[in-house]
C-alpha cells in the first residue's frame, strides 16, 4: 500500500447554481519521520524584484538639482571620487530671457503690418528683401536664446566627497573652473532675499573657505538648504577622520 495519499477535488456549489465549481486545494504529501523537505532547483526560485531608481538620480535637458547624478563626470575627477550634487540656476531664472525672445518672436508680423498702413519707405522695399532682413532678424533671436540657454547649461557647480567645483561659462570662449578641497571649507550656508525664492526654493550658496582661497557663492541653486546639508556632512566626516 502506498505511503501518499491523495484527496479528491471537492466541488462547493454553494456560490451559486451554475455548474461552474471551485476546486479545493491537494493537501501535500504525506512526509515520513525525520524525512528532509525537497529541495528547489535554482531555475524555480522566484526572481527579486527590480530596484527602484532613485528619482534624484534621473538627469534631463533642464536639471538644475540632481543627487547622485548617473553618468556625469569632469575633468579632474579621481579615481575613488563621487559627485553627491550637481547644480545649476533654477530653471526659474530663465525666465526673463524667455519671455523677451517670445515678445520679439512675434512682433514683426505687427510692425510689418502698420509699415504697409503708413505713408513710409519701407513700403518701397521689394518682397524679397523684406524676407531677407525678417529671417535675420529671427536668426538674431534664435542666436541669443541659444547663448542663454547654454551659459545657464554649462554654468555648474558640483559637490563630490573630495572637494567643491565651480564652473563659470560664459559667451562660448570663456571657462573658469574654480575648486577646493573639503578640508579647507570652514562653513556653509544659503540666504533666501526675496518673496519669489522663498516661493520657489532656491537661493545663494555661500560655501567659506580657510585661508587666502576665495569664498564660492553658488547663486540661485534649488533647495538650498539641502545643499547646505550635503556639504556639511562631508565637512562633519573630513573632521572626524582627522581627528581620529
């Protein structure tokens, strides 16, 4: 006689009349005495779930604030140093420029149309010259949306867990890279000055070092008191390791 017993499916009917049932479960086989359980293939293990990025993490086109930040490096960056925080203006600040280039954008299909009104000599012009002084006039707006947007791009600054970076790009032909060691940072800290920068977060970054080295004033940045937090706690562990 066989040591494993099986239970037949047992319909319950009791959910409604139909013939449709649901079977009860086979209770497991029966397991001799001091019998170990079987062991599961590594092919049938349920696989972990995937891990979650970090959002902070996550880079785009108009970044202004990224922890940890994937697949960003700069030129002097050792081997064993990571990049905790890189930031930029707010995005906020660029809104002036913006604004103007849309103004300016749409604003000679009006004056063209009050020149033709008026007794003037524009209207002597011929079509084809017209057209040509319109489309440079749009390369011209094109050309100064471009160079606002880039100098806010390009002009970074980056807290690593060796030292603070400052990018300063402007008019395409011009860098300065200005940098300093943690162990020279004597303190941190962000003003908020106005209704509007409390109202979207960002502020000045005032980072002071020790001796003749210049202070960094990171203006505008985005959560400004996290910045501030981040710099300290590297500022709290290069003290605490030389004290050791």
């Amino acid at each position: 006689m066989p040591d494993i017993f099986t239970e037949e499916l047992v319909r319950d009917r009791r959910f409604d009349g139909s013939e449709s049932s649901i079977a009860q479960p086979t209770p497991e086989p029966f397991m001799a005495k001091g019998a170990s359980l079987p062991q599961v293939p590594p092919s049938e293990k349920k696989p972990s779930p995937p891990k979650v990025k970090n959002p902070h993490k996550t880079m785009h086109a108009f970044s202004a604030f990224c922890e940890m930040p994937e697949n960003v490096t700069f030129e002097t960056q050792e081997p064993n140093e990571t990049i905790l925080l890189l930031l930029r203006k707010s995005f906020i600040t660029n809104v002036p420029w913006i604004f103007f280039s849309l103004v300016f954008a749409i604003l000679p299909p009006f004056v063209l149309t009050y020149l033709n009104q008026q007794s003037t000599p524009f209207i002597l012009l011929s079509p084809s010259y017209v057209t040509v002084l319109v489309a440079f006039y749009y390369l011209i707006i094109a050309a100064y949306m471009f160079m606002s947007f880039i100098t806010w791009f390009f002009n970074t600054s980056l807290i690593t867990t060796e030292r603070v970076v400052d990018i300063d790009f402007s008019e395409v032909v011009y860098k300065n890279i200005a940098e300093t060691k943690m162990d020279l940072v004597q303190d941190v800290s962000y003003t908020q000055s106005s209704v509007i920068r409390t109202l979207f977060n960002y502020g000045d970054v005032l980072v002071q070092t020790a001796g003749t080295i210049d202070n960094f004033d990171l203006q505008a940045v985005p959560n400004p008191d996290r910045a501030v937090e981040i710099v300290e706690e590297q500022i709290g562990k290069g003290r605490g390791t030389s004290g050791v």
